[in-house]
C-alpha cells in the first residue's frame, strides 16, 4: 500500500486562478475511472479548476492487492489535494465515489463547502452484503471483469441508454483490474455507518439519482437528503446508476445551480 498518493493519476482542468469559484473534485465509482466524469469536465473545466482522479487500482493508477479500506481512498484524495495546492473545494462522488466523499467530508471537512452525492447511500455494509461483496472479490480475481461487466451493464446504465454511454461504461470495467476492483470491494464491505455524520454535515449539499436506478434507490436519495441539515434533491428521469452519463445535460443543470449557489456562499 503506499503511503503517498502522489502515484494517482488525475486530471486537472480549468482556470486556477479565479476564487470566485471553487475547484470541483469529482470522484469516481467502482468499477470506473475518471473517464465517467468526462461530460462535467467538458461543461465545467472552461469556467473552474476541475479535478478528477483515478482511485487507487482503478484507471492509470496503479494497482493495490489486499483490501482498501475507504478512508484509505480518503487519505489519497485529501493528499493529493495538498500536492494540488487546493485549500477549499466543492466535492463529489458517485456510488463508492460518494461514500468516499462521505470519508472524506469525515476527515478533512473544514476543506469542504459543498458536497455532491449522486446514487450513493451512507449505511454500512450488512452480514449479507460483506459476504456478497467478498464472494464477488474472489470472482474478479478468478475470472476477470468481462462475465461481470457483460451482466451488470444493463443496470448501471438504463437498458435504453444510449449505445454509445453503454459502450464506454463497459469499456471501463472490463479495463478495471481485478485486483484493484477486489481490493475495493473488500475494504467497501468494512466501511462505517455514514448516516449520523450526514446529520452533522455544515455545507449545503446536492443529493442526485437516477430515476431507474436499482442499486441506489430513490428511497436511499431521499434519505440523505431528509438526514442533511441543508440540502437539494434532485431525480434524473430516464436514467439508472450512472446519471451524469446517460443524462448529461440534466445532471449539469443541477450541478450548475448548486455550485453557482455554494460559490456565492463562499
């Protein structure tokens, strides 16, 4: 495991330069890359500093076996902010991206003044699903991400999404590597109950889902967002686990306003 995460590859876009607006961090779920984020960088990069990186064992970083707990993934993403030298920021994840907000917002809050959650949710881990998660770990390892990648596709992303969207959602779990993505999986079975610290969170927040999504729930959204002191819920109609994928225009929409919003707080 290394100790400094300097080794993620990421991406940084945009002007640094104005303090109007705040650097958006976006953070990518399991088994993706930074490419997920590939529509918010296109909208939002002309305007503000964007920052996205490859999670350990995902993308261009490189691969760590074992088990990565979630505030391991927290740690890297805190630090590869002080490599950046970026103080304050708007934060976003989807899925595991948004339970490692969570860990995040936990560890470094007071860098926080916005936080983005979409098709995520703060329990933890259930007897059943730690058991369902290992299992699956040890299928990555034995069999690779295709099978996975080939069953699950029409969930993560609406079966009438469009092929082009399916096609680079699939791309981007077959090149997972199977020992990163069972790492994270092992280490997500392990995670902490975030709902109490929602309830805590001091910074406006934006909860967003998919209006099909299966794996998230808009039941989960709607929890988040009645546990946070001061939120925005937004659904995305025609789309499942991958919103800001399958329906860019409309999750840019809802992040624009928020971020407008949290900028002039700030």
């Amino acid at each position: 495991m290394s100790p400094f995460p300097a080794f993620l590859a990421f991406e940084d876009r945009g002007p640094d330069a104005d303090s109007s607006r705040l650097p958006l961090v976006l953070i990518h779920g399991h088994p993706f890359d930074r490419t997920m984020w590939a529509p918010q960088l296109a909208a939002f990069a002309p305007s503000r500093r964007v920052i996205a990186p490859d999670l350990r064992g995902y993308g261009a970083s490189p691969v760590v076996p074992g088990s990565t707990p979630l505030d391991v993934f927290a740690r890297d993403v805190e630090e590869l902010l002080d490599e950046l030298k970026v103080e304050r920021c708007v934060l976003g994840g989807l899925s595991m991206g948004g339970q490692i907000a969570m860990a995040c917002y936990d560890r470094f809050g007071d860098r926080v003044r916005g936080l983005v959650l979409a098709d995520t949710f703060p329990a933890a881990e259930t007897p059943e699903g730690k058991v369902g998660r290992n299992a699956m770990a040890d299928r990555l390892l034995r069999e690779g991400l295709r099978g996975y990648a080939d069953e699950v596709l029409e969930k993560m992303v609406a079966p009438y999404a469009d092929d082009a969207v399916k096609a680079h959602v699939h791309r981007m779990m077959t090149a997972t590597s199977p020992e990163g993505a069972a790492a994270a999986l092992r280490g997500r079975a392990e995670r902490p109950d975030y709902r109490d610290l929602l309830t805590r969170v001091r910074v406006p927040a934006l909860v967003v889902v998919g209006e099909d999504d299966t794996y998230t729930p808009i039941a989960d959204a709607e929890a988040m967002h009645a546990a946070l002191p001061d939120s925005t819920l937004t659904v995305i109609a025609r789309a499942a686990h991958l919103p800001n994928l399958e329906r860019p225009a409309e999750f840019n929409a809802a992040l624009e306003a928020f971020l407008t919003r949290v900028d002039a707080g700030a």
